[in-house]
C-alpha cells in the first residue's frame, strides 16, 4: 500500500522542467555567445517552441520566439533580421540563442520559456541565466623584431619559436596554449599547455614528446618557447601560437570564452640529398671464383656526418629488406661485422668494397648495398637523417658440372605375364668428377599406345641426395610388398627389378642420372641430370574372353516353392582360372526397399567362400544358397520364395588367374542373361482408413484411434490372413516433420511401443480380424498432430506357405488435445475460498474474545456541566 501511494505521489508531482545553465555565465565583449535551453517531463507534441526574453533591471523585452515571428520587440528586430541573434534548434526539446558581437549593454539577464502543451500545469515553464560582459583582455604576440619570420634548416636540425600571451581580464581566468602547424590546409596540434597546468601532445607527436624532440617552455613575460629537435620533413610548414581563454563556471566546469591566434614563423626543412649506386651491373662468376662488388655513396650533407653501410642478398629482386638476407655491415664508427668468407673494406669517404671469396652456385641472386647519414645532435647523440638503398645487382655462379653418360638396357626381358623384369642403369664415360660430386638415379614408365596420343611419364622411384628412396604413387605399394626392388649394384649402376610383370607394366622405361655438388655448408645441390634412351618391355598377348550362361531348372512355380537356377561359364586365353560368383536381382521399380532397383543377394568367391551381400531379410537368413556344382558350374536356390521376390536374376562372373607371390589377380568379368520370377497375382486387394468418434479430446481424457482393413476381391478366412499393424504420429499441422514411432503390432499378437517422455500411455490391440485400436491414456499437449497406420498383410497360400503383401499406408487423422479451463482452476479455486473462511472467522472470534474479558476496564465518569458555547471575534 505504501508503495503505491508513493507511486501515485510521484505520478501525480511530475511536470514540465525548463533548464538553462547555472549562472552568471561570464563572456568577452565582441565574442559569440551560444546560450542553451531544454524542456523535459512534458506532454503535447514532441516538438516544443521557445521564446526568449532579456532584462537588464526589472522589465523584460521580448528577443526571439520559434513559433511567433512578431515575438521580437522593436528594440532588436534589426539585429535579429541581420542575424547577429538567432535561435538554433538543436533537437524537438532543446534550442540554443546566438549572441554575435556580444556588447555590454547586452549584459543581464536573460529567460528561456516554454508555451504549455500539457493537459494540466505541473512544474516550471520558464527559467533564468545572467550573463556577465567583461573587456577583452587577452594579447597574444609573436617575436618582437617581426610577427612572422621564415626559416630554412636542414634535415637533423633543430630550432626554437617564441610566443608571448598575456591577459588584464578583471575575472579570474586561465590560458590554454597550443602550436599548431599547418601542413596543406588544415592546422594539426603538436604540443599544448592546458588551461588545467597539463602538457597535451597533438596527435601524432606522442612519442617524440616522450623522448624529448619536442618540448613547450615557460619564459619570462608570459612567453612560451616550442623546442623542436631532429627536424625532418614533416616538420616544415606554418607554425602558429593558439591562445584560449578559460573560466570556470558556476557549476565548476571549465567554459572557453575567447580564442586568439598568430602565425610566428614558417619552417622549410631541406632534405639531405643520398645517392647509393654499385659500380658494376650484371655479374656473372664462375663456381669457386671470388666476388667483388663497389657501393658508391654521394651526398650533399656538409659539417659533421659519418656513414653507414649494410650489404644485402635476395634470391629475387622484389624482395623486402626484410626477406633479405644480411651479408655484412659497417656501422657509423667503421666497425665491420665479423664473416669468414665475406669481408668489407672502406677505399675512399664514399667507396665500399664487397668481398666474397669462393662463390658457390647457392651465392646466385641479387645483391644490393644499403647506406645511412649520421649527424650529432647538442646532447652527443646522433640521428639519422637519410637512408637510401641501391638498385640491385644480379649476380650468376656458373656451376662446374661433371661430364658423363647414362645408357639402360634389360637384363632380363619378360616373355609371358608373370615372368621377371631386370633394368640396370650404368654411368658411362664420366669425366671432371671429384670427391665433392655424388650421383643419384631416378626411374620413370611411359604407357604405351596405339593411338598417336601424348601420354607423361610417371615416376616410379628417385634418390635424394643422400641416396634416400622416395617411391611414386604407381610403385609405393607393390615395393612395399617386395613385388618391385630398387637397388645399387655398384658405384655406377643402378638397377630395377620386378618379380612379377603384369601387363600393366608393358610400356616404356627410362632412367635419369643427378650429379650433386659439395656446397660450402656441406649442403649437396644438384648440378645436373643426364637422361637415358627408353627401353621398351613389351610382349604379345591374346585378350580374355568370358562367357557366362544361366539356365532355370523349373519352367515353372508358384509362390513358396524353391526357385533354382544355374551358371555355366566359359573362358580363353586364362591359364587355370578360378571364379567368383554374385547372385544380383532387378527388382521393380515399385518394390519401396530397393529404389535403385539392383540388390546383390549373394556371392562366392575363388576360394569357394560364401557371402551374404545385401540379403536383409532375417526371417530367410538361410532361404538363399549359392554353391560350386563343378569347376565351371554353380547353382543357386532360393527356398520359400515371396511375392516381393519377383524380378529379373543373373550371374556376375569373375575370372581370376595366379599372379606373382602367391596372389591372384583380376581377369576378366562376364555377365549372364536374366531368368525371370514372375507370380500372377490373384489374390484380394487390402485397403487401410484411420477413424475416431471424437479427434478433439481434453487433456486426461482417453483417445480411441481405430486402424480398419478392407478387403477387395476374393474373399479370405481369417485363419489365412494375417497383420502387422505400425502406428505413426507427426506432431505437426502439416505433414512436414518426420514421423514418429508409437507402437507396433506383429501379425504374432507381439506389441512394442516406442519410449514416451509424457506421462501420457499407450494400448495396442486387435479388436476383430480387421480392426485395430489405439488408445492413448491420460491425453497431453505433446500428443496432438496426425496420426495413421501401416499395415503389412501376410497371406497363406493354398500350399501353406505365409506371403507378404506389400505396405499399406493409411490415411493420417489429425488429433487435437484442449485444455478444460474449468476443471483446471475448480480445486485451487474451492481451497482458497475455504481458508479464506476459515481465517475470517479465527479473526472475528479471536477479536470478540479479546474485547469481552482481554481489555475491559471500569471508567467512572464525573457529571460536567453543560454550558452554551458563546461566540468570539478578533480585531
């Protein structure tokens, strides 16, 4: 209750509040002064108007108005049509009054006020600021002997500007000084002393401020010195001094009522001129030579300056000098880095030689020099001023390559598939070989082709330098199990070798002999490949020819017979063949289970081992038997066949011959013509429909589904006919999400439900030969959504044997689950009317009992007297 009463109070106290900054405002005469008003907390319109008002005693006269434009009275219509005061609207609830030229009979008061837009009038709807007109009394100045002044410095100098600021303002104010300077057309900050006492460096200037390059000094009669030190190019410009004066406000914030300016000096800053050249172009060496290079340096630095050199390599020429490599160096006081092969000398002021003795071939690539001025500085520091880096200089080693030759030939030759293949690869003639030279060999196979088409060689082994077998795809895996050897017979001879020739190594072969180089680091390098002539294995062969026929043993049968055929096949041009057989059936395309209409059934292979491939049927797991009647003769059975079973049969054959080691290989493959299972349908026709007294049920109420089986055509006897009865739910309005299982019925009276994560229960029952229920139990939300049935009807033929029928799908139903409302609130409703009693009568009677005995007391009243009131005035 007190809670919302103060609500209600707080609601009832908020109005309009009309808001000007706190005064006095204090401003310098002929400045521009920019007074904001704002309006909160009120109704109406989002867009407020405004009108201002000023007083210099007691009366007021009207300035300016954002809804009236015959608001301004007489007195300042002509400054308000010059635009010396204006209002600037900021946002719908905030206006700002601009004061141009501010004068001192414009000192007083001044009233921000709001017409009203509220349905009742809350708060205040006007409110006052004074504003204070003092004399300008700032002076900033720049040298004495000029205003501006030009000066021309070189790069690494440096140099110092003045700038004298001074104010006489009878408040007590504070100045804000600041260097700027003008690169283009916009002035950027370099370093300011803060009206606070705070240095502040401009954007930029952060870290030479730090270091000390750039400082602002405090001087004798108000001056302030700006120090600038190692002067470089992005110091030349315009410098001005920017002087702001400060005060603070009656809110203690701090208000900037006046800035002045004045340009002190221009800078140029003179770059140092820098020419880095190597004397000599492109250079061509020979291995084992030495290699001198000239850097060439030219400058227009005068005084005092020493120099810097570095001398760089690239393996490319578009490399950065960080990719680069560092050769030597020789630093500002001519300290040479330490090299062994390399060394640096300094000829001449502006001469460096480069040494590098006993070049290899890996010294192949550019090279470049790098050069950088050095100039004091007053603390006996130095700075660079310029770096520049040569062009760079391509430099070719010529390597000393070994004169040899490389010639293949076979040792032994295949005649037949399986035989033996030797290649050895011999080095010839070899000339100009030294110890630093090694040789590896590398073995290539080119397919041959009748056609005139170009085919790549594919690699079969090669060495690295230190001989290691790196093996390709084509060979990896037959050397890794011995079918394929590499080896090195001698110094000069490499040989091949395979243990058992396939046709698929007919073609031709070659080798490629590498001569590695010794390297300096003793890294190897190779410096040349020889390649051989091409060797050709090849021999004549006959193509495989395979013929596979299969026979249907029965002309004729009808379902749940043995169905039984047989394949006979016949080859040439195999030496002693083995076969494996598979059995693969052409179902229709209406057969749901085998969309792709193939299924491999089951297979036997070469060594007569049997295999069930995509026979699923776990019923049948032994219906199908696939057996070697002779060597070229096999048999399959299939025993109690199915309707579902009809469709076209046949044998894949594949003939196997010995391959080398032991293992056989892949021939040839052969294909059957179909046999054909075809069963003339005669039996009844099976339809499926879902029904329910009532689809829309309360929660906790029973929900009967009823799945109803039809029967077209020739009439069964129940003891014949059989179901399995699968109940689905899609728990959607539209029939776009997957199903869900809820419980099942086998055609053996077997149910299996699904796991429920509701407290909701599930029944499953055979009500008649063709009618089956489904009852839900203790409905909930979840249980809503479509609801159907599929059926698979099993028939007894007249040979005794059970056939299944295909799937039917019925109909969905759509069951909706409420909630009764009544039922929902009717016991917490009867509870708390009854406590509610009950605790209303404990009151009264506890209440009763505590003023009949509790709190009674004898009062014994005096008699007082009744006298008549008389009547009294007052001046």
């Amino acid at each position: 209750v007190f809670s919302l009463s103060l609500f209600s109070c707080l609601a009832f106290c908020r109005g309009r509040v009309v808001r000007v900054p706190k005064g006095p405002l204090i401003r310098v005469v002929d400045t521009e002064v920019v007074i904001p008003c704002s309006v909160s907390d009120y109704d109406g319109p989002s867009e407020q108007n405004f009108d201002w008002e000023f007083s210099r005693e007691t009366d007021f006269m009207r300035i300016v108005s954002t809804w009236d434009s015959t608001f301004t009275s007489e007195e300042y219509q002509k400054r308000v049509g010059h635009g010396d005061i204006k209002l600037r609207r900021s946002s719908n609830d905030a206006v700002e009054l601009v004061i141009r030229n501010i004068q001192p009979t414009d000192q007083g008061r001044y009233k921000c006020s709001t017409p009203s837009t509220d349905a009742t009038v809350q708060g205040n709807y006007d409110a006052e600021v004074q504003v204070k007109v003092i004399s300008d009394g700032l002076s900033v100045s720049g040298s004495k002997a000029r205003s501006s002044m030009s000066l021309r410095l070189s790069e690494g100098d440096s140099f110092k500007l003045r700038c004298s600021a001074i104010t006489t303002s009878p408040e007590h104010t504070h100045l804000h000084v600041t260097w700027q300077i003008k690169s283009g057309s916009t002035w950027r900050d370099i370093l300011s002393l803060t009206h606070e006492g705070k240095f502040q460096p401009g954007p930029g200037y952060e870290e030479r401020y730090h270091n000390g390059d750039i400082r602002l000094d405090t001087g004798a009669n108000d001056t302030y010195r700006l120090s600038v030190s190692q002067a470089s190019s992005v110091d030349g410009g315009a410098y001005r001094c920017l002087v702001s004066e400060w005060v603070r406000g009656a809110d203690s914030s701090w208000q900037k009522i006046q800035e002045k300016s004045v340009e002190i000096a221009s800078v140029a800053i003179q770059r140092t001129a820098l020419d880095v050249v190597i004397s000599t172009s492109n250079v061509s060496v020979t291995e084992r030579d030495s290699l001198d290079l000239t850097c060439n340096i030219t400058t227009d630095r005068s005084g005092i300056f020493q120099a810097e050199v570095m001398w760089y390599f690239s393996a490319s020429p578009d490399d950065t000098l960080s990719d680069a490599q560092v050769l030597l160096s020789m630093d500002r006081d001519s300290v040479v880095s330490d090299s062994t092969l390399i060394s640096l000398s300094h000829v001449d002021r502006n001469c460096y030689h480069l040494l590098v003795r006993d070049v290899d071939v890996e010294d192949s690539g550019y090279y470049f020099c790098q050069a950088a001025v050095w100039v004091p500085l007053h603390n006996g520091s130095w700075y660079k001023v310029v770096e520049r880096t040569s062009a760079p200089v391509s430099v070719v080693v010529t390597a000393l390559e070994p004169d040899y030759e490389v010639f293949l030939n076979a040792s032994k030759t295949p005649k037949f598939s399986d035989d033996p293949t030797e290649l050895n690869c011999r080095i010839t003639n070899a000339q100009d070989t030294e110890a630093n030279i090694r040789f590896t060999v590398s073995w290539y196979y080119r397919q041959r082709l009748r056609s005139d088409d170009v085919v790549t060689e594919e690699l079969l082994a090669t060495m690295d330098a230190d001989w290691t077998l790196l093996l390709g795809d084509r060979s990896r895996e037959r050397t890794q199990n011995g079918e394929i050897i590499f080896s090195k017979k001698a110094a000069d001879t490499f040989s091949l070798r395979i243990q058992w020739t396939s046709e698929s190594d007919r073609g031709d072969y070659f080798c490629v002999i590498s001569a590695w180089s010794r390297h300096r680091n003793n890294s190897w390098v190779k410096s040349k490949d020889v390649t051989s002539a091409s060797v050709s294995i090849f021999w004549a062969i006959q193509d495989y020819m395979l013929t596979v026929e299969a026979v249907k043993l029965k002309p004729f049968f009808v379902a749940g017979h043995t169905f039984e055929m047989t394949c006979k096949v016949s080859s040439k041009n195999i030496k002693t063949p083995r076969y494996s057989v598979l059995i693969t059936a052409e179902k229709p395309l209406t057969d749901q289970s085998n969309p792709n209409g193939t299924t491999r059934i089951i297979s036997l292979n070469q060594d007569s081992v049997v295999r069930l491939e995509d026979w699923t049927d776990q019923t049948r797991v032994d219906g199908v038997v696939l057996e070697k009647v002779q060597e070229n003769e096999f048999r399959y059975r299939m025993y109690q066949t199915q309707i579902s079973d009809a469709g076209l049969y046949r044998c894949v054959v594949t003939a196997w011959s010995p391959g080398g080691g032991g293992m056989w290989r892949e021939a040839v493959n052969g294909l059957s013509n179909p046999i054909q299972i075809d069963f003339q349908m005669s039996g009844p026709v099976f339809n499926v429909s879902v029904h329910s007294d009532n689809p829309t049920i309360y929660q906790g109420e029973l929900a009967d589904l009823l799945c109803i089986v039809t029967m077209e055509g020739m009439a069964l006897e129940p003891d014949d006919m059989s179901f399995d009865v699968s109940w689905f739910a899609v728990r959607s309005f539209a029939l776009d999400r997957e199903p869900v299982l809820l419980a099942s019925l086998d055609r053996r009276g077997i149910v299996m439900q699904s796991r429920r994560n509701g407290s909701s229960d599930l029944s499953l029952e055979r009500i008649s030969p063709l009618e089956f229920r489904l009852r839900v139990h203790g409905c909930e939300d979840h249980d809503f959504g479509n609801h159907y049935c599929v059926v698979t009807p099993w028939v007894r033929s007249a040979t005794g044997v059970w056939q299944r029928e295909p799937d039917i799908k019925a109909k969905p139903i759509f069951l909706s689950v409420k909630m009764d409302v009544l039922n929902a609130f009717k016991y917490p409703l009867l509870i708390g009317i009854g406590l509610a009693t009950v605790i209303g009568l404990l009151s009264c009677l506890i209440g009763y009992c505590s003023s009949r005995w509790c709190c009674k007391k004898e009062v014994q009243e005096t008699r007082r007297e009744r006298r008549r009131l008389m009547s009294m005035e007052m001046d």
